[in-house]
C-alpha cells in the first residue's frame, strides 16, 4: 500500500463526487487507491499541475515495470480519468488519445456437473448454500452476499435481483431443488434479526438515498440480509455500527479450500459458478437471449463467449485417433466374444470358424498385437 499524501481534501472530493454517483463503495477504495498512489509516484505533486505525460509515465511503470494485469491496468487508467474529469473538471483531448488496453478473451472455466458437485460436498453451512445458488441462479458474487429476504418468491420460484452490475435489476430462477435449504436459511436468518430487534440495533443499510427516504425500512425483515454476518461492523461510509451481510472474502476462501481438497485441476473461483450455469444452459438449449437476460449482460456479444465453451476438441473436430480407438474397443469386443474359439477349432462348428478367423484378423489390425497375429496365423 502506499502511504498517505498531504492532499486530503483532494480524496474528499474524489469521495465525494463518487458518492454523488451511486458508485460502489468498492469502486471508492479503488479509484482512491490508484489516485493516492499516481500522486506518490509523481512526488506529491498535485494532479492539477500534471496532465498526459505524466498519466502516461505512471501506466507504462504499470505495465513494464510492475507488469500489472490489462485488467488492473484499465482500473488505474479509469480512476484517473474519472478524478480528471469529474473531481477536476478537466476535459482536454488527450484524455481521449490515451491508450486502453484491450483485455485478451479468454475462455471461462467450466465445471462439469460432478465437479460442482464434489465441492459442494466439501462446503458447509450458508457457504454450501451460497456456492450451490451462484451454480443454480447465475448469481454473481456481491449478487449472491447482499441478497435481502424481500427478493426471494418461494411462489413464483424467482428471485430478484436489485442493483445488478450497472444499477440494473433482473430476475433469475430459484432452483425447486434449494428452497427447502434456503428457507431453513431464511430461519437462521429469521434468529439473527429478532436478537438485533430485541436488542434495538441499527437495521441494515440501504441502498442509494432510500435511508434517508425511509429511515425505518432498514429495521423491517423484509429488508434484512438472507446471509447476514455474525456480528456487527462500522460502516466505512457513514461510521454507523450495524449488521452486515456476510462477507464475500471469507466465502470465497471457503470455495478455495473445497476445490483444493477435491484434487480438480482448475481454478475455481466464486464466479465460476456463474460460468457453468450459463454454459450448461446453453448446452441444454436454452435461447442465448433467455441466457443474456438471467445473467443480466447488456449485450449479447458478452454472452456469447459462452458459446465457445461449447464448441469442444477443436471445434467439433472428431480426431482420427479417437476413431482408431473406438475400433480398438471394438475389435477387443468380438475378440473376447469370438477369437478365443480358434485355440479349439476340433470342436467349433463349421460356421463359427469364418467369424473367429475375422475376430482375431480385426484384433491384430486395430491393436496390432503379437497374440492375435499368432492367432490369426493358427486360424
């Protein structure tokens, strides 16, 4: 981490402007972070005295010398922009002419049925709960921790999802198979809510300007987490002490140890959950669009990477050494059922001698044994 700069007014407004925004607070720690540290790197000096040369300096440092993910790469790149044009209120053309780099497409980890299965075995409690909704919803992560009792429907089996990725809603299915664990859940949840009330705690926050709307909602059940922490924390915006929803670090720690116990030979995060489920509803035949919708993606280029996914061995391909393999498979089949009748051919019947002659012919083709040349040399 790098350390604190002698321009705190400047992150305030930074703050500030990203509040007036609606933004996450996980965008505010990140956009600080990267401001706080292109002014470290620039000797403390103000970014109002700076502008495209030294913007581009701190990237290529990014990029050649700490050799930072695109990824990372653009957030940085994003975090200056947004302190330029929104705290600064610079909007100069060489903001435009900056380079963006290109995130390479890569393919998204699948799970097969019984992988997903094996880890869900090795996880306990809501986590257990949590991994199974992400594979059965298409969930994404934050999706997943911060959903509140009022968005499950037991009746119409859906669940809604508020503030998706880019402040959207959208509904997704709630699989027949977790209501049973989700409503004992609820219950558990039910225990957690009644202690706060009984205790007169601060409810949960809301989101965006409904607190101040409805000051009281954030004490109502309805509004309360479905997987709520075990204890309360300081709200880092508002410095209130309240209940939160569980959180997504020591989730996906848990998903980490599962999949390592199992042996799986991927990298299995929390979203690759989400990955799976759309692949595997593409792989029944589910419509792309139905797909885009459930996974809430604005376009549906972003939903057809899936599509890859599906396209195995090389497109398709069938190899010429899967083939020569199955007619092994083959061959050892009617040799096991015919070939050994060679070795008594004194009391084989006339008829049985052309197909065990052939057996053992097709045996030594596909498997080119020294056993079945003997034995088509005897025949």
């Amino acid at each position: 981490m790098t350390p604190d700069i002698k321009s705190p007014k400047l992150l305030d407004q930074l703050k500030r402007c990203i509040r007036d925004k609606h933004y996450s607070l996980r965008t505010e720690e990140v956009y600080v972070y990267w401001v706080r540290w292109f002014i470290r790197f620039h000797g403390l000096r103000h970014p109002a005295e700076m502008g495209a040369e030294e913007i581009k300096a701190f990237l290529s440092y990014l990029a050649n010398e700490r050799h930072v993910a695109v990824s990372t790469h653009r957030q940085a790149l994003c975090a200056l922009l947004f302190l330029y044009r929104e705290v600064l209120g610079t909007n100069l053309p060489w903001l435009d002419e900056l380079h963006r780099p290109t995130k390479p497409a890569r393919r998204p980890t699948v799970l097969t049925p019984e992988e997903a299965e094996a880890i869900f075995q090795r996880m306990q409690g809501p986590h257990a709960l949590m991994a199974q909704l992400m594979y059965g919803t298409g969930m994404r992560l934050m999706e997943c921790v911060t959903l509140r009792v009022k968005d499950v429907d037991f009746a119409r089996r859906e669940i809604t999802i508020r503030h998706g990725k880019g402040g959207k809603d959208r509904v997704t299915v709630l699989p027949l198979s977790l209501a049973g664990a989700l409503r004992e859940q609820m219950n558990a949840a039910r225990v957690v809510y009644d202690s706060d009330r009984a205790a007169s705690r601060m409810g949960v926050a809301l989101p965006g300007a409904l607190e101040l709307k409805y000051p009281r909602a954030g004490t109502q059940w309805t509004w309360f987490w479905v997987f709520p922490s075990d204890h309360e924390s300081t709200d880092p915006r508002s410095g209130v002490v309240r209940r939160h929803h569980m959180y997504e670090q020591t989730y996906q720690r848990a998903i980490q140890r599962a999949a390592a116990d199992t042996g799986i030979a991927k990298r299995v995060t929390s979203h690759t959950f989400r990955h799976s489920f759309a692949t595997q509803l593409l792989e029944a035949g589910y419509d792309i669009r139905t797909v885009q919708e459930l996974l809430g993606h604005s376009d549906v280029s972003t939903t057809m990477i899936y599509t890859h996914v599906l396209n195995r061995g090389g497109r398709g391909v069938h190899s010429p050494m899967d083939t020569l393999q199955h007619a092994r498979l083959i061959a050892k089949q009617e040799y096991a059922e015919y070939g050994m009748s060679v070795y008594s051919l004194p009391n084989s019947s006339p008829n049985s001698l052309p197909r065990a002659a052939a057996a053992c012919n097709a045996l030594a083709m596909a498997c080119f044994t020294p056993e079945a040349s003997m034995l088509v040399r005897a025949a």
